[in-house]
C-alpha cells in the first residue's frame, strides 16, 4: 500500500542522480570502483509545490511527513518526464507563505525500493 502523490509541482523540479557503489584503494593510486547492489541508484527529486491554500497545504504538508513512516505510507509518485510510476519518501521539507492564503511547499523526494 502507498499514497499517491497528485498535486502539481512548479517548472523548477530538479532530478539528481547519487550512485552507491565501493571503491578499493590500492597502492600507487590504482582503485577499483563497484556498483553496490541492484537498487544502486539512489534518484532525489528537488521539487517545489505549487501555490497552494492552507487546507491543501497542510494535507500535503502531512502526506509527505507520513512518508518515512513505513511502507504503507511511501509516496507513489511520476516525475516530470519520467514513463513510470516509482517509490518515493520525502526529505527536507519546508513550508513557505508567499500570499494570504497561499503556501509553497518545498522538499526533497528520495526514491525507495519497497517490498511491496
């Protein structure tokens, strides 16, 4: 089970790729560099929510919270561009007033891999 994350994000969205991998140091500066498991690449979205009232933005201020809170809870989510829809928790979350009654939502989405 997940939530699925529907409201609408700004033009500034931003993906970053953060590969795992271990790196063997040899003498005389040889290294070796290794992908670390199947799931190696951990993919971070900076997104920017558009303006939004303040039920809507205390809803989806609390959707994102919940999200580290377990499986059940991961936010089910298609970036900009993207073909499928894949897991994600929300990091770094910060709540902005840029009119009355209008928000803007910021945070960091970091893709998981669920057993679900």
């Amino acid at each position: 089970m997940s939530v699925n994350l529907t409201e609408k994000v700004m033009y500034r969205v931003s993906k970053r790729s953060d590969y795992k991998y271990k790196e063997t140091v040899f003498g005389d500066g040889y290294k070796q560099i290794v992908i670390d498991g199947l799931n190696f690449d951990r993919e971070l979205w900076q997104v920017d929510f558009v303006p939004l009232n303040t039920i809507k933005a205390s809803n989806l201020e609390v959707k994102l919270s919940n999200s580290v809170n377990g499986s059940s809870n991961y936010l089910r989510w298609k970036g900009p561009g993207e073909i499928n829809y894949k897991y994600y928790i929300a990091k770094e979350i910060s709540k902005h007033p840029i009119a009355p009654d209008k928000w803007k939502i910021s945070c960091q989405l970091q893709r998981e891999f669920p057993l679900v």
